[in-house]
C-alpha cells in the first residue's frame, strides 16, 4: 500500500491496494485522521506513535504492525519517510507498507526449524564438531565430554590434530584433504587422546560441509571403546572355546585308543575261555562280555558325541536307496528285538527310493532311535515307517513302550539326560543316544518331532527336507 499523510495525521492520498487490505476504496479514508474512525480500526495506534517520531525527527522510521482484514490478520513491514516543503518545514509523510505475511511465516518456520535442528545437535549423545582448516569452529556438548574438555567453547580454534596420536597424523591429515575437496569416505577407526589424557576408540564418520561460507568438515565420533574391548573378549572367549574343544577332542581320542584296545583284548580272552570253562564259568564270562559291551557303547558314544561336538564330522551326501537301507539297519537291530522279544515291523514302499543324503548320518540316527525304542519296549512292538512327501523323505519309528511323561519332553535330547535316574533306575545307559540323534539330525538341517504318552508309546518322526532324487 501507499499512503499519505499530512502534519496533522491526516490521511491525503492511498492507492487503490488500500481496498484490497482495508476493505474500504481509497475515496472512503482521504481525509480521515489516522487516529479515528475508519483507519484507528483498521491501522491501530503503531502508525499514530510512527507518524509521531517521523515528524519530530525529520527521519525515516520503519516498523511492523499487524492489519485486520476480511481475509485474515495480514503483517506489514512500514516505512514511514517524511517529506519538507518549500521552506524546509516536515509537513507531509510517504509511507510503504509492505504485505510481510508470507515471509514472516516461512522465516518464523525457518526460526523453528533451525532451533529444533541446533538443539538435536546440541544434545546429541554422538559428538559432533565442524572443522575448518583442521580446527575446531564447532562442537556440541557430547564432543567437550568426549575431548575431555569443560566446555565446547574451549575447543573452538584447536587443531583436531592434538587429540589424534602420532601414528594416525598422516591419515586424518589425508583424509581432511579428500574431504574438503567434496569427495565423501567410509567411516574410519581412530585413538583418541583426551585432554586428560585418557585414550579411547573412537568411530568416526565425516562429510564435506560449508560453514560461514567456507569449506568444511563436519564429523560424527561414537566412542566405541566398550565395543571393542567386548569384540575382543568375544574373540578371546572363541579362541578358548575353540581350544579347549581341540583339546577336549583329543583327551576323547586318546581315552578311546587306552581304554578300546585293553577291553578289546579282555574281550578276545573272553571268547577264548570259553572253551576251557564249565557252565558256572560261561555265566561269569557272559556277566563279563556284557558289561565290556557296555563299556565300548559309552566309549563310543562319548568319542562320536565329542566329535560332532567339535565339529568334526562333516556331512558328505551321496545318492542312497533309502528303501534298502532302512531294511539292512532292521536285520542288524532284529537280534536285538528278538532277544528282548519284541516284534520288528518294518512298513516301506515296494519300489526303491533313491535320496541325497548322508548314509552315516541317517543310518546313526535311525539306528539309535531303532535302539532306545526296543530298549524302553517291556512288551509289544516297534514298526519303522519311511514316506515320501513331496521331495521329502520322512522316517517314523514307533513303539508300544513305557512312554515319555509330557515335564520331561523339553530335556529329551540334552547331554546325560534320563527320565529315570539314580541307582534304582530301571534302565541302562548314560542319556547320549538322543544327544547324538539331534545333532547328526541338525548336521543334515533335518527336523524331528516326538509325540509320546506315559505308558502307551511314542512315535520319534525324521523329515530330511528336499533329499528324494526319485521314486523307481
């Protein structure tokens, strides 16, 4: 808008805009006191008190004020600029009112903008500084209490240098230089010494920047030094882990090689004996050959529970008819059965079934799975089942035993464990045989599920995912 006023703060010419602010036409005001009626409610006492100073001074005066109008509150920026007569006297005032709304709200947002964006930095756990020439032109609170310094303030002029050692000179001198010719990097590792002197590891990540104008550097730093020392306490611990698995590995090697050749000889004089002893003597040695095999089955299953503890076994898949398989580990285990007078069923597809799977693997698992079926079977039978799903082989071995009570289920394939404990346990063995199950089973990223009620049964069901080459 323009406007004019005389010496007696009458308002003498407005341009057409004054409509489209003051909802009035300019003929409407010419002529009014800026004070009264019309334009006291439309411009308010900021142009009276400008008006004022302008004539007592002789000087342009500038102000905003705010104007209400039918579309809203508008904010102007006024220039006021009084105009002389003939005779030097002040007896008239030009004014310019500018509609400011627009820019007053974007600069309010960019107030804000910049406040909450100062204090995010400000606060921030990371310490954050800017550098300009290798010097320090800013730092948050969090960089004081990294750089050991009581305030950031303290920081500003300081060579980054002064808390870099030695060694690392070179390289952050190199790659401020990358940095301020725009070229952006990955994060490096640095020590960091503090002003205290206490050195810590520091994880830096840093951008090309301008600030003030100038080219500069601006750095995130995250101490690390907790997470470092816990990787090398992770690296220490695997490294202990992994000897004490060699050595553990070779105390079972060797154990197994001192104890398997003197039973092996015990048992070979055993069956030599037989020959020369009446049948009070057959009992003894057969008490004997019995607790010898039991001996070798611990030995052994301690020696292949160590081995795949260590990670020694390695599964070597080849082609393999499943069908056929299955039936020689029932003929080896029928002995077994007959002896314990338990009926062996076996139910399997008439024609082959050809599968890439690891032999050992399958027939240790089928074959101790076969073996604690019979062994916890009093009375009745064990069927061995082997389906096709899709590509998937599925191997069910299922009994009419004792049954697993539902607590126990959860601690069923955990090293030494038995439902049955103490010296009146009604069974015998160490709680290997299952342990061994479920790590040969996920060595072959193979699933098994239990099902099992106390006193009717179960049922131990193998699925070795994606294994069937064909059906013949």
């Amino acid at each position: 808008m323009l406007l004019r006023f005389d010496s007696k703060r009458r308002l003498i010419f407005a341009n057409p805009t004054v409509e489209r602010y003051l909802d009035v036409g300019a003929d409407d005001i010419v002529g009014q006191r800026v004070d009264t009626g019309i334009l006291k409610g439309r411009l308010g006492s900021e142009w009276l008190r400008g008006l004022d100073r302008a004539f007592a001074t002789g000087e342009a005066t500038s102000f905003e004020t705010e104007v209400s109008t039918s579309h809203g509150d508008r904010v102007f920026e006024v220039r006021l600029v009084p105009e002389q007569d003939d005779v030097g006297q002040f007896d008239a005032v030009f004014a310019i009112a500018h509609d400011v709304t627009r820019a007053r709200h974007q600069r309010r947002l960019l107030e804000e903008s910049d406040n909450r964006w100062r204090r995010l930095v400000e606060y921030n756990p990371d310490a954050i500084v800017v550098l300009v020439d290798g010097r320090f032109v800013y730092g948050n609170r969090a960089a004081s209490r990294m750089l050991g310094v009581p305030n950031p303030i303290e920081l500003i002029g300081r060579s980054v240098l002064d808390f870099f050692s030695a060694e690392d000179f070179v390289d952050v001198e190199h790659r401020l230089r990358l940095l301020t010719k725009g070229i952006e990097l990955e994060q490096g590792r640095y020590r960091l010494l503090r002003a205290d002197g206490y050195e810590i590891e520091v994880e830096v990540f840093s951008v090309p920047v301008r600030y003030a104008g100038r080219v500069a550097v601006q750095s995130v730093l995250r101490d690390v030094s907790e997470q470092r020392e816990y990787e090398l306490r992770l690296i220490e611990a695997r490294r202990r882990a992994e000897e004490i698995a060699r050595l553990k590995s070779s105390i079972v090697t060797n154990l197994s090689h001192e104890i398997r050749t003197p039973l092996a000889n015990v048992l070979g004089f055993n069956q030599v004996l037989r020959d020369h002893v009446d049948e009070e003597g057959l009992q003894m040695l057969e008490i004997i050959r019995t607790g010898i095999e039991r001996l070798l089955a611990t030995l052994t299953a301690v020696l292949e529970l160590a081995r795949l503890e260590a990670d020694d076994r390695i599964i070597e898949p080849e082609e393999v008819n499943v069908v056929s398989m299955l039936r020689e580990t029932a003929e080896e285990a029928l002995p077994l059965a007959e002896r314990s007078g338990i009926e062996l069923h076996l139910i399997l597809p008439d024609d082959p079934i050809l599968a890439y799977v690891d032999p050992y693997a399958v027939n240790g698992i089928v074959w101790r799975l076969l073996g604690n079926a019979i062994k916890f079977t009093p009375a009745g039978s064990v069927t061995v089942r082997l389906e096709c799903t899709g590509s998937d082989v599925v191997i069910a071995i299922q009994d009419t035993g004792i049954g697993i009570s539902a607590e126990f289920l959860p601690r069923l394939f955990e090293e030494f464990e038995q439902e049955s404990k103490g010296l009146d346990r009604n069974y015998e063995g160490v709680g290997l045989g299952l342990a061994i199950v479920k790590r040969l089973v996920e060595l072959c990223d193979a699933r098994i599920t239990v099902e099992s009620t106390k006193g009717e049964g179960s049922t131990f069901t193998v699925c070795f995912p994606n294994s069937v080459l064909e059906t013949v």
